[in-house]
C-alpha cells in the first residue's frame, strides 16, 4: 500500500525585531519551506460557510503535518505553481492521539488566494 506524501509549499513566517518611535512592535518577514503538506480543494460546505461568515471564497484546503508550530492564522502561503494565498478563518485541530499512525496531519486551515 502507497503511503500518502505531501507536498513542499512556503509560509510567511513574522519574527518581531524591536520596537518603532511609537513603542510599536516591528517585524521582519521571511519565507519558510513546509514539507509534506497536504492541498486539497475545499468541500461545497466549508465554501460556503466561509463565504457566509467572512466574505472571502477559499480556493484550498491545506493539512498541516503533526508537530509543525508554525502560527497559520492570518499570514501568507505561496503554493508552488498557484500563486500566493491568505489564510482565512480558525485553525481546524484533531486530537493527535486519535489520528491513525499512518496519517500524518491534525491541523487544518483554508485559503483564499490573493495573487496569481
């Protein structure tokens, strides 16, 4: 039996770097390469519950590897060969425990694209 593989796509990542003249927080961004994530298309429900709820028409589905600690709210992704993507809405998260061994997501976030 195949094991199922994801793929490599890139995550804006912001680290703060000091503070402005205002005592604001600034930021430096950089790209991150995130293996083995699952793209998906998003189900007729979840498009339109989003569409519902925040006005925006998500493209797809993303399934985050377990472990990752990346913070996938509100922030940029780059799919190779797609274009760049907002995500949109709550991070969905299983139990670890109760996934399979052989599966290896629990979180998942959708996206909306932004860029071609």
């Amino acid at each position: 039996m195949a094991k199922i593989k994801g793929e490599s796509i890139e995550l804006k990542v912001l680290t703060e770097s000091g503070v402005d003249e205002f005592n604001q927080p600034e930021h430096t961004e950089k790209w991150e390469t995130i293996d083995n994530v699952l793209v998906s298309s998003p189900s007729e429900s979840d498009i339109e519950s989003t569409l519902t709820v925040y006005g925006a028409r998500i493209k797809y589905t993303l399934c985050i590897p377990k472990g990752d600690t990346h913070d996938w709210l509100d922030t940029e992704v780059r799919l190779p060969n797609r274009g760049v993507f907002h995500t949109i809405g709550d991070i969905i998260e299983y139990t670890e425990e109760n996934i399979p061994i052989a599966l290896d997501w629990n979180r998942k976030v959708n996206l909306e694209q932004i860029k071609g």
